[in-house]
C-alpha cells in the first residue's frame, strides 16, 4: 500500500488509484463497468459491498458482537456499508434510544453503519414508534426479529412511512402458524424427530403485506426470503407495480434441508428450506424477482449456539463468507454471472436503500482456495454452516472514502 497525498494506491501487477476507479464508480452511482481486474489478472477490484441487513447487537447484548467487531468483520467481507437492525436493549424507537446506537456507531464504526428504527414501541407491535422523529437518521423501519401480527398495525406504519418518505423492511412470520417449530417443516424434521417450520408462516404475511403496499403506495422491502411461494408472489407484485423489493441470504442460495446437520451452526431464522425452494430463489435472482443479497449477519455465543438444533439461538453470521461462498458455488459453476453478483451485493441494496457509494472499493483475489475457519473471523460469531468449505476469494483491501479500512495482513 502507496499513499500519494491523500490518494491510496494499492500495488498490484500494475496499480489502481481511487481517482482511477472513480471513473467507474461515479460518487452519484450508475457504475459504467460491475469490476476492473487488473493487468495481470491476479486481482480484482469491486465497489465497496452494501449489507442491508446485519445485527451487531449493541447496545444491548455486546457479549454477542459489538458495531466495532461487526464492522471490522463487514470490512473484511469487502462491505464499505451496512444497515443494522434495530432487536437491541434498549429498542431504537424514538430519538432517545437511538441516541444511543448512534453514539457508539459515531465512536467505534470502521464502515458506515446505519441503524434501522423500529417500527413499533419496543418491537412489542402494540404501537407505533416515534418514526417521525428518526426518518431523518435511519435506513429505513423495520421490527425485525418479529412480524408485526396486526393488519392494522402494518397498515398504519405504511402510511406513516409513505408520508416520511422511508422504507417499511419486514420480517415476515405469522406467529399463530409457527407451532413451536425451529428447522422448516421438511423431510430433514420429519425423519430426525424435528418439530417444523411451515413455509406458510412467511409467506402468508408477505401475501398480506403486497395487498397493504398496494393499498397504502409505501416502498416496501421483504426481508430474507426463503420459499418458492414467497418468490411467485413478489414476482406477480412487481408484474402488477407494487413497489416492492426482497432479498435473500447466501445460505438460502447455496445450502437447503438436505444439508442439515445435528448442531447450532445450521439453525437460523427462517430456516434452511427444501431444494425447490433454493432453487426458486436462484431463479429469482436471475429474472430480478430478487433484488439483493444480504447476509442476515446474527452472531451469538459460542454457549448460545451449542445446544445443537433444537436448543440453540436462531441465527449465523456471514459478513466475511458471503462473496467467497458466492462466487464459489453460483459464480464459478456459471449458475449466475459475476456482474450480477455484483449488481446483487454493491449496486441495488444501494440503489434502493439511497446509500451513496463514496469513493469505496474492494480488492480480492479470486484464484486460491482455501476452507473457511471460523477462527480467523474478526466478528465474534463463530456459528456458520460454511464452516470447512472450500472456497475462492480472498479480500486484499477494503477502501471508504479513500482509505483502507482492511488490509490483509
């Protein structure tokens, strides 16, 4: 690494300066090219990676992950931003407590880290947050973690939101359909002695949520999507001009029920579902049903996650997994392109969410393999169901606003 003046200059085969890449990466968005390799073809440079959808538990639960840890980690994933939900204590729901999310953020963030706010008092869906008061702050609102179970509670929140001028991101789950499940209501439950999670119980709210979108014109986004029913409805909402975008996690995509295992590190919220499911989200992403990738980053205890399927938290962590795994298992095979995945984690969640790109970068270098090893993450979330796979891709650097803010070692 080079600085010239306030310049970085990373020193490849040949060299790339920030003015350079610039050039295709406008401050405004619109990339001219989804990538720049280099002369000697050992390295690669993408726009910095955006992550509409990580939990980096602070306040609250900083036993789990901290906005410090969380962002070295995103940094190290190639992501130059990310959104973190707002399931903390205390709750972000009026200007007070997101006072404090925003105090630690301004104090420890190494990439941009933008809170949501929560879309109801406490996430507790009886009413509705101070959302005037946070618009000005926030990404958007969102009670993820849980859906909001009221019709007219969603109803309200998306007018409110309309008028705001923000996105409504929900996660989708009608509580009265769960029945105590954990892993999804498949063959893996059924012959391991496992209680199941219905595909209805995403669906269902989501089949809910189109009709209020149309009805209220909010921008509404689905978060982590699983199912092949929640695909075809939000196909026929956008054919119909709901505004309406979703996104899906790298686990959904590459793994499903079949690759179940008795241990923590492969239950998450919702769960990993059949292989027609997986492949309706693949397709999804190829006709643009699905807008953007995002990691749904929930890191937990080691203790919290070793209590095998039944027993551990929901969630994994997936920050510094999510273009390796990505690239080895759509890209390589030629299952999808490499500049819609690019499109897919850099330029739409921007593009939607109106985060602006900056002068950002990555630089990776794609022809090594290596297995993931949970140890050498920098978040301190061990859980990952892509732990021992062999992958490609590695992050040289990390660049925001023209400086590094990783650098392989």
């Amino acid at each position: 690494m080079q600085k010239e003046g306030n310049v970085l200059q990373f020193v490849g085969a040949n060299g790339w300066s920030m003015e350079a890449l610039s050039r295709f990466y406008p401050r405004e968005g619109g990339a001219k090219a989804p990538f720049l390799v280099d002369d000697g073809g050992e390295y690669v440079v993408f726009p910095g990676f955006c992550d509409v959808h990580v939990h980096f538990r602070e306040p609250g639960f900083s036993y789990k992950e901290t906005i410090a840890t969380g962002s070295m980690a995103a940094a190290r994933g190639g992501y130059t931003a990310v959104c973190a939900m707002p399931n903390l204590d205390p709750v972000p729901d009026g200007p007070e407590t997101l006072r404090q999310e925003l105090e630690i953020i301004a104090r420890d963030a190494v990439v941009p880290v933008i809170p949501y706010g929560a879309i109801t008092a406490g996430e507790k869906g009886e009413r509705l947050a101070d959302m005037k008061a946070m618009a000005p702050y926030v990404a958007a609102f969102s009670d993820d973690g849980r859906g909001v179970q009221s019709e007219d509670m969603m109803r309200a929140a998306m007018k409110k939101a309309k008028s705001l001028g923000k996105i409504v991101a929900a996660h989708c789950e009608d509580n009265a359909l769960l029945r105590g499940g954990y892993i999804h209501d498949g063959a893996y439950a059924k012959t391991h002695g496992h209680r199941g999670i219905c595909s209805e119980s995403e669906w269902r709210q989501i089949e809910r949520d189109l009709a209020l979108t149309a009805e209220t014109g909010c921008a509404y986004h689905v978060c982590h999507i699983s199912t092949k029913e929640s695909v075809d409805l939000i196909r026929g909402a956008k054919a119909a001009g709901v505004d309406v975008t979703c996104e899906t996690g790298p686990h959904y995509l590459v793994l499903d029920e079949n690759d179940l295992r008795e241990d923590g590190r492969f239950k998450m919220n919702p769960p990993l579902r059949s292989r027609e499911d997986r492949e309706a989200l693949i397709e999804g992403l190829l006709d643009g049903t699905v807008d953007m990738i995002a990691t749904d980053h929930a890191p937990h205890s080691a203790e919290e996650k070793s209590r095998g399927l039944e027993g551990s938290a929901m969630g994994v962590v997936g920050l510094e997994t999510a273009f390796p795994v990505l690239y080895t298992y759509l890209v390589k095979p030629g299952i999808l392109t490499l500049e819609r995945l690019v499109e897919l984690l850099a330029v739409n969640p921007r593009k939607r969410f109106g985060i602006p790109a900056g002068d950002d970068c990555t630089v990776w270098e794609l022809s090594r393999p290596y297995r993931v090893d949970p140890a050498d993450f920098l978040s301190k979330g061990r859980a990952t169901p892509f732990a021992g796979m062999e992958v490609y891709g590695t992050c040289v650097l990390t660049v925001h606003n023209g400086k590094a803010v990783y650098q392989r070692n």
